[in-house]
C-alpha cells in the first residue's frame, strides 16, 4: 500500500496557492506517467477548452519538427525561401540570414513583434515588412511574430492550418477527444503563438507524449532536443525565465516547460519522470506564474521520488476576494465624474449588490456578491461569461475583481473609496479589448 505523505505536499501546494491569491482554474500531476492528482476549480471543470496562450508555440514547434522529420524542411534553411512573395524589394540582410533553427529558439533580427493586432490583417506577413535591429541568431528575443510565422510555414509546406496538421498527426492519435480549437488572425491563418484552446487533460496527454520520448508520434529526437537550451536568456525579468530557451519552450531550474500567459504550464522534469500542467489567470498578478513555479518546486518537487501517494481527484472552488462581513456596504447615491477621466465613466452608483455605471461601453451593471464567486456576463460585453467577486477591505473601501473566462481570459481590479459626498474609483487590469477602459483613477461627486 503506498504511504500518503505526497498527498500532504499537494496539500501545502494548494494552501501557498490560495493564500497568495494565485487564480487557478485546474491542475494534474504525473509521476512515471502515472496521474497522481487532478484538481479542478469550479466552475472550470474536466474537458474544457481553456486559451493556452504560448503554450501554442510548443504546439507549433512540434509541427515543425514533424516536417523536418519528413524531410519537407530543415532547421538550416532560411526562412525567406518560404516566402518570396512577402518579401519587400530589398530585404535587410538580417532578414535573409535567418534560419528556422533560430526562428525556433527566439534568435530573429527583431526586438519585439512586427504585427500590430488590431492593424495588420496578415500577422505572418508583417514579420517580412519590419524593421530588423540585429544579426539573427546572436540573442534572444521573445518575439510571438516568428511563432506566427513558423505557423504559417506549416500551411505553405503541408498545405494545412497547423490546427489540422497535429489534429491529423499529433491529437488524434494520442486519443485527444476534447474540444479543441485554434483562433485565427484576420487573413484566417492560426495564431500560431498564442491562439489554441484546447483541455487541460489533453495538454497534459501531451506533455507524457514529450516526455515518453515522443511514442513514435513526435519524432524522437525533437522530443528530446526541443527542451534542452539552445540560447540564454539571462537578461529576462522573471525568474524562471532565466534558464535559457528552447524549441518554442522554456527551461526551468528542473527540466523545462510549455508555457503560456497566466499560468498555462507544462512543466516537464525528466529527472523524477514528473509533470506539473496547469490552467489559471494570474495575469493581473505580474509574479502569479513565478508563484506556481515556486509552489510546485518548494511544497511537491523535492518529495517526489521519496513520498508517495495514491491518485486522487480535487473538487475545489476558485476562491473569492475576502469580505469583512462585519462591515456593511454603504448605500451610494449617484456621483458623477468629469469628462476625460481615464476610466471613461460618467456616473456610478452602488444599487442592491449592482454597480451601475456608465463608461465607453455605455450604461452597464456589475452585479455582485460579497465573499463568494458569481457567475456573470462581462459588463459591457453579455457575450463573454464572467466571474465576479467583492469585498469590503475596509470602512467605506468596497474591491471588486472581474475575471472574463471565455476564450481570453482576462479581467480588472477595482477598488472604490466610499464617502458622503465623492466617490473615487481605482482599477488595473490585464490587457485585452474587453479591459479597455478598467486602468486608473477617477474621482466623482454626489449629484445634489
């Protein structure tokens, strides 16, 4: 019978999590390829599409090292020579040495990404019109342009979206039966950096896939190369993000990981045969993924191998903000706010657990439940579900926190300072079209 001591681990790992207000939606752990946990948050639950952000460039790194596998491409060849009908007439010379190999391991000519969402309508195309700053394969940086563009070489050589190369060559035959889908940009192209949406569970099948050696299915010498570093990345601010860079991947101080934006993680430890992949929003905390990172590598990472534990399955709740219910919320009149403030509102006013205001949007509700998670719609946007929570910090200090969690989760922080006569209104948020307008402070007073 096997102890239970690992068990108290994941535990402590759940704890530091909740107690650092780290937004998880969902979790699973595997050791020898055994799953040991899976835990998920309601109301996320198993099977679920969830956006993976740049876990998506893991995915089409894995593409690419099938078509080179196939001999259709090869990690030396330049990228130009895939696409002469995008280059301008006299292409920098920066830009016509860049191999795939360094497109794969963020060692382009750019500083930061060519395509300008919202402008550009083909983002693989405006990487070939930028501005190169440097010779290619010198140093790196991250660039979810090139990702974009490795996408689109999927489709040139294979004549494929890269959605239905893997769904041919890399999903179906891990069995992956969730729904899965793949947001496109304006010319219909996947986003090849930052758009699949697909299950925790699934993304999890293939991270063993990676970690099993590839299983016949992913070539198993991309499997095993893809992770190991291939450039340093010692200038990056976050700390696990120092370890040097892949294929489209990130090492960690143990092994290495898929990784996306809020908390989208593979993180693969080919030395204790473990795997940690999770789901979450912690994009209006700028440490929230160093704080998963940090939790699994105290609490779990150096038990494994020495304690274990039977498998199990977590039931757990995303957790609300904290409500000193002994204070009471009080009862707001109308305030109106001047013109040009940056939160764009025009009055407010607190109605029944409803904030009604009027912003870019126009007049909109927030509805609210002190210490508890409620299901909405986003103010603003009904089509795009919502989870809402509030609580009174403090005499007259009312925070409200809005997480959209549809298929790009983001959301806003709000804290509103109550008084007789004005109201002052401060919110931050993560960026997305739907937070436009939630960044910065306004002041409002009470309509006599």
């Amino acid at each position: 019978m096997k102890n239970q001591l690992l068990a108290e681990r994941v535990q402590r790992f759940v704890d530091r999590l909740q107690k650092e207000d780290v937004n998880m939606h969902g979790f699973i752990l595997s050791v020898h390829g055994e799953e040991k946990v899976k835990a998920y948050y309601a109301p996320f639950a198993e099977g679920q599409p969830h956006r993976m952000y740049s876990v998506s460039k893991t995915m089409t790194g894995i593409a690419i090292g099938m078509l080179i596998a196939a001999g259709k491409i090869s990690l030396d060849d330049l990228i130009v020579d895939f696409f002469q009908d995008w280059l301008p007439d006299h292409p920098n010379p920066y830009l016509t040495r860049l191999t795939i190999r360094n497109m794969l391991r963020m060692a382009t000519c750019y500083r930061r990404t060519a395509y300008r969402e919202g402008i550009d309508e083909n983002w693989a195309r405006a990487f070939f019109n930028g501005v190169p700053s440097h010779e290619p394969g010198t140093v790196f940086y991250y660039d979810t342009g090139c990702s974009q563009v490795l996408a689109a070489l999927v489709k040139r050589v294979s004549g494929q979206e890269v959605i239905d190369f893997l769904n041919d060559r890399l999903f179906g035959p891990l069995g992956c039966k969730d729904e899965r889908y793949w947001l496109r940009d304006p010319s219909g192209c996947c986003t090849g950096g930052t758009g699949l949406c697909m299950s925790l569970r699934d993304l999890h099948k293939v991270a063993q896939c990676l970690l099993d050696g590839g299983r016949g299915i992913v070539p198993a010498w991309y499997a095993e190369k893809m992770g190991q570093k291939h450039i340093d990345t010692l200038l990056q601010t976050p700390e696990e993000e120092r370890y040097g860079y892949g294929w489209q991947c990130w090492r960690t101080r143990a092994g290495w990981a898929m990784y996306g934006l809020g908390g989208q993680l593979s993180v693969i430890c080919p030395e204790k045969q473990a795997i940690l992949s999770t789901i979450a929003d912690t994009r209006l905390d700028p440490v929230g993924v160093q704080r998963i990172y940090d939790a699994f590598f105290d609490e779990i990472y150096p038990f494994i191998g020495v304690e274990d534990m039977a498998p199990v399955s977590l039931s757990l709740a995303v957790h609300p903000l904290m409500d000193r219910a002994e204070i009471a919320l009080p009862e707001t009149k109308l305030y109106t706010f001047p013109d040009g403030n940056p939160l764009h509102i025009k009055f407010m006013q607190i109605k029944e657990d409803c904030l009604l205001y009027e912003n870019a949007r126009g007049t909109v509700s927030l509805p609210f439940a002190r210490g508890i998670i409620q299901q909405i719609a986003y103010p603003g946007w009904p089509q795009v579900p919502a989870l809402v929570s509030a609580g009174m910090a403090a005499p007259g200090l009312l925070r409200i926190r809005c997480h959209a969690v549809g298929h790009a989760p983001c959301g806003f922080d709000m804290m509103l300072s109550i008084k007789e006569n004005g109201l002052t209104v401060q919110c931050r948020c993560s960026s997305d079209p739907v937070t436009q307008g939630y960044d910065g402070v306004a002041s409002g007073e009470c309509l006599a």
